[in-house]
C-alpha cells in the first residue's frame, strides 16, 4: 500500500511538472483556428443574439488575478459568430461599437489576430457603466467564407499587464 502510494505521489508531481497541452479549437462555422493553453482556459457557455450571432465564451482561470480595488477579474474570451453574413467588416465592427462605445487605442488589419486573408483589429478600453470600472480589450474581426467572426479578450485595466502576454499569444495563434 505505501509503495502504491509512493508511485501514484511520484507520478502527480511529474505530471505537474510537465507543460500541459495547449488545446487547438476551430471557430464554429469557420476554419480558423486558434490555441488555448490548457488549464489556463475554460469553456463556459454558449448563447444567441437577437441579431443571429452565436456567441463562445471562455473564462481565464489560470491564476487568481486581483485588481488595484482589490476585487477579482475574472479575464474572458468572447468569440461571436455570425454565419451568412454580407456587409463589410467595417459595419460589422461599427454596429458592435454602438452597442459598446469604446476609445480605440490602436487599430489594424494585418497582424497579430487576424488570419491571412486580413481583417480589422483593435486595442481598446471602455468603462462599464454598470460598475464604474475601466476595461480594456483586443478585439478582431475577420470572414471566413459567409461567417465573420469578432474574437475579444478582454480583462480589467488594472490587470491588464498581467494578462497581456497571454492575450498576445492567444491571438498570434489564430491562423
């Protein structure tokens, strides 16, 4: 009994010891994908809009992240999907800033997020009116095929140093 013990001990902390495993994901509807770290993310749910729009969203759970208020942030990635979709990513990403205002801080349509084929990218902050709070975001938006896709992670402002490395890396493996 000890030495099974003693083995299964000794095989938990090798375990621990090893990376994990990134797990790839393909976008719904599309065939872009992108890699999350695995245990760093987790899958919460999905929902519809009124619009037609599916949305996926993750939650950050990689370390407990506490704000300069000392409340916890809970980082998130929100992947929306629309399927069938004929405007222009320009009105896709003005229809999505109605909803939302926000201050754009740097824009893009090549680079880190995007696939290939291009699209529209943007870091941003916003304050959430329902909490007074300061958020900030990088936030995409590209087509594959007839489905554009909005892919934002977005956390605090105040955590945002600490969760931009993993955003950054989040998004250049989008292909």
């Amino acid at each position: 009994m000890k030495k099974t013990f003693m083995c299964l001990v000794a095989a938990l902390l090798l375990s621990a010891a090893l990376p994990a495993a990134a797990q790839t994901l393909t976008i719904p509807a599309t065939a872009v994908s992108f890699t999350l770290p695995e245990g760093e993310w987790q899958y919460l749910r999905t929902f519809s809009l009124d619009d037609g729009a599916n949305v996926y969203l993750y939650s950050y759970v990689g370390r407990v992240l506490v704000d300069a208020d000392g409340d916890t942030a809970l980082p998130c990635l929100r992947i929306y999907v629309r399927e069938n979709y004929t405007d222009d990513l320009y009105q896709l990403s003005y229809e999505r800033y109605t909803r939302q205002p926000y201050q754009m801080l740097n824009d893009y349509t090549r680079g880190p997020g995007l696939p290939r084929s291009g699209g529209l990218g943007y870091d941003a902050i916003y304050t959430n009116p329902a909490d007074g709070r300061d958020y900030r975001f990088m936030m995409t938006y590209f087509k594959d095929r007839r489905t554009a896709v909005e892919f934002r992670l977005e956390t605090t402002q105040t955590t945002w140093d600490k969760m931009k490395p993993v955003f950054d890396a989040v998004m250049a493996s989008i292909r």
